[in-house]
C-alpha cells in the first residue's frame, strides 16, 4: 500500500476505488473485485490508524464493501436479501459497474478540460450597451411660458390650503367642588327640599364626582342634612 | 438597398458574446434562412483573410464575433493577471455527468460520484453553467439539473451534439452476459 498518496488527492471513494483498479494495471473485467475490497478496506484503516481524518463518504462505501463481503462469506439465502436496502450496491458485479459508470465520466473530464483550455485562445466582447440610442418621447414646447409654470404652482398651493385640517380645539371642562357646592346651595335656596338624584343633572364622570364631594362637604359643614325614610327609599338633602 | 453583409457585421459587433441565432438574424435582416446563410458565410469568408482580426464561431446555439486563436498571445499581453482560471477536477466531473444525463437530480449526481456534490453544483450554477429545468416525479419533487448555452460556450461547443462522445465500453452485451456468468461461477 502506497501511503503516500493522500485521501484528500481523491475526488470521493469512488475515485479511490477507481486508482485501486488502475493501481493493478489489469482491465477491470479482469479483476477480483475482492482484491480491490481489501485494498480499499486495508487504505481506510491504514488512514484512521494514523489519525487521518477519513470523510464519512469514505465510511460509507467502507461499510458498504464490508457488508459485501460478508454476504459472500456467509453465502446468503434468498429471503435475507430482501433486507440490505440500505446498502445501494448489491454485488461485487455492481460494484463494477459503479466503478466503470464513474470511469466513464472522470475519463471524460480530460477532454472537457482541453476543450476548456481551447477555448480560452478567443475572446468575445460584452453586448454594448445599447440604451443612448433608445428613442425617447418627444416633448413639444406649445409656447409655455414661465409664468405659467409659477401660475400652475400657485393653483396647487391654493388646493392645498383647502386641503389643510380645520383648526380645533378640545378642552376639557373642569368642574370644581366649589362650584358645585355654590350652585347647590343656591339651587336649595329655592327648593329647600330636593332628591339626592336631582343633583346630578349632568351625566359626566367629573359632574358627579365633583357633586357627590360637594355634597359631603356641605354634609360635614352642617350646611345641608341627608335624610331617608327607611332602606332603599330616596336619600332626600335639605338645607339647615 | 443596403449592403446586408455590412448591418450583419455590426450586429454581431454589438451583440458580442451573446451572439445571434440564425432566427434572429432572418428576423432583423428581413430575409430567409438561406440568404441568411449565406450573407454569414460570406462575412465569415472575408475575415478569414490573415490582415482580418476577428472570426465567426457557432458557439452555444448562436453566432458570436470573436478574435482569432493564432492572434491570443497578443490578447494575453493585454491581461494584468494572466493566470488560467480553470474549473476543478470535482466541477469537470459534476458537469460531465450533467451534460450526459439531464435531466438529473442532485441524489443522482451524487450517487453516481460517491461523494456529495452540493457545494460543486451551487458553483456550477452561479457560473451560469448548469441550471434548474425542472422539477424530478419522484418523492419529494428534488430539482432537475441540466446544461446552458454558457456552458456550450465555455467548452467552444455548438450545439449538444458537439459533446465529446463518451467511450463505449459495455457495447457487447453477450460479451458482458458472458463475463457476469464466468464470474459467478468463480465464487461458487
């Protein structure tokens, strides 16, 4: 076994089992491809007995040509043969015809290479660039002026004033305590006697919160007096 | 009338290495296919004079004006890196098994090599060498793979049936019966 020869010179495992067949100068219909398995299956272990790292592809096939070759040893049955899906090469015969499949391309590749090299001896030119000479649409001047230019820039401004928001203004109405407790007390001057519901004429969160207060506090001066005939009945407020 | 051999001239000029089908040059010229062929064979002619510095080639379906073979050291004078940028060995290989199979899958390129040919095939296609022209019945629905113009004109090939033709070597089939029995034999 060569060793100097180095996993990485090869294009995958099939291009390795390709040099093994060339290695033997016989024609490969000549060969024992069992010979060619131990060569193969010798490499990969020389490989990983010095810590080279083998590219799994490498693993696979040498999984592959073991399981070959065990099937030979053992001889198998029919039915046993049903289950080796995994492997996708079958018999040594296959593993042949993989070979020569794979010769067949790689030896090719010398005459693509020269084909390659040739025509590198002639040179073409980019497409030119064609767009300076596209036509574009002609524009006619139909005595414009400049001061029909400044006239049409006015009228879009004059559309555009009409198109602005009309200014508003949202405020918030504050309702003081102080001004509820005026506007009761004065309220109670007419009506001396009135409902509690009365007071909150106005249904906003801030109106009756600002009334209930006003109540407890004209409650707590002693200005007013809250009475109610018994549960659940109107809470009445009258003035001292 | 103007002198059709001198438009076509200019056209193949402006078209550089895009070139022109034969189609395309009876479309524009308003002519036939034969009058086509032949204003072309004139023109070609005529630069094959040694005091003529351009050629026509068929390359990649198409007629493209390109400089003479015998005239490249000149050319290369002009280069300021003149090294050979050339494919690998691994490129080569996925796109002879292309060039032979398309449609083909990428599965299939790589079963045929022992050895995944992703990254090789990404590259292939970025090159505009190879491309996707369609789409395998099998499960999964993997990409078909096959070969472009470019690559025609990259190998200074005219058509597909430019392709150098591969070694048959399993052309007998008894021969081959005949081999397979003996072997089988050998074991036994």
């Amino acid at each position: 076994m060569n060793l100097k020869i180095h996993i990485e010179n090869f294009d995958g495992p099939m291009d390795l089992l390709l040099h093994l067949v060339k290695s033997t100068k016989l024609d490969i219909y000549e060969i024992q491809m069992s010979e060619i398995i131990e060569s193969y299956l010798t490499y990969i272990a020389t490989l990983q007995q010095l810590n080279i790292d083998v590219g799994s592809e490498f693993l696979l096939m040498a999984s592959t040509l073991i399981h070959l070759k065990s099937k030979k040893l053992i001889g198998k049955t029919e039915e046993e043969e049903t289950n080796d899906d995994e492997f996708n090469i079958q018999s040594e015969e296959e593993l042949k015809e993989r070979i020569l499949e794979y010769e067949k391309y790689k030896s090719i590749t010398e005459d693509f290479h020269s084909l390659e090299e040739k025509r590198k001896d002639i040179y073409t030119k980019v497409p030119s660039n064609l767009k300076q000479f596209e036509r574009k649409s002609e524009l006619t001047n139909d005595g414009v002026t400049i001061d029909d230019l400044v006239q049409a820039f006015l009228n879009i401004q004059a559309r555009l004033h009409y198109k602005e928001p009309v200014e508003t203004k949202i405020t918030k109405k504050e309702i003081s305590i102080e001004d509820r407790v005026r506007k009761i007390r004065d309220y109670l001057k007419i009506k001396k006697r009135v409902f509690f519901e009365e007071l909150f004429d106005v249904p906003t969160k801030e109106y009756i919160i600002a009334t209930f207060l006003a109540i407890l506090e004209m409650s707590k001066a002693r200005e007013i007096r809250l009475f109610q005939e018994r549960n659940f009945k109107q809470i009445e407020v009258e003035s001292v | 009338m103007m002198n059709l051999e001198g438009v076509l001239e200019g056209l193949l000029f402006v078209q550089g290495d895009e070139g022109l089908t034969l189609d395309s040059i009876c479309k524009i010229l308003e002519i036939e296919k034969e009058e086509a062929k032949a204003l072309l064979m004139k023109l070609k002619e005529s630069y094959e004079k040694d005091n003529r510095g351009l050629r026509i080639h068929f390359l990649g379906n198409a007629f493209k004006l390109t400089t003479k073979e015998e005239h490249k050291m000149y050319y290369q004078k002009l280069l300021v890196n003149p090294e050979n940028n050339t494919l690998s060995p691994a490129a080569l290989e996925v796109l002879a098994i292309i060039a032979y199979n398309e449609p083909i899958t990428r599965a299939e390129i790589d079963e045929l090599r022992g050895v995944s040919s992703d990254f090789t095939l990404r590259k292939l296609i970025s090159k505009d060498l190879v491309k996707e022209i369609g789409k395998s019945d099998m499960p999964g629905r993997p990409n078909l793979y096959g070969i472009t113009h470019e690559f025609l004109d990259y190998f200074g090939l005219a058509t597909k049936e430019d392709l150098p033709k591969i070694e048959e070597k399993k052309s007998n089939e008894e021969e081959t019966e005949l081999f397979t029995s003996i072997y089988k034999e050998n074991y036994e």
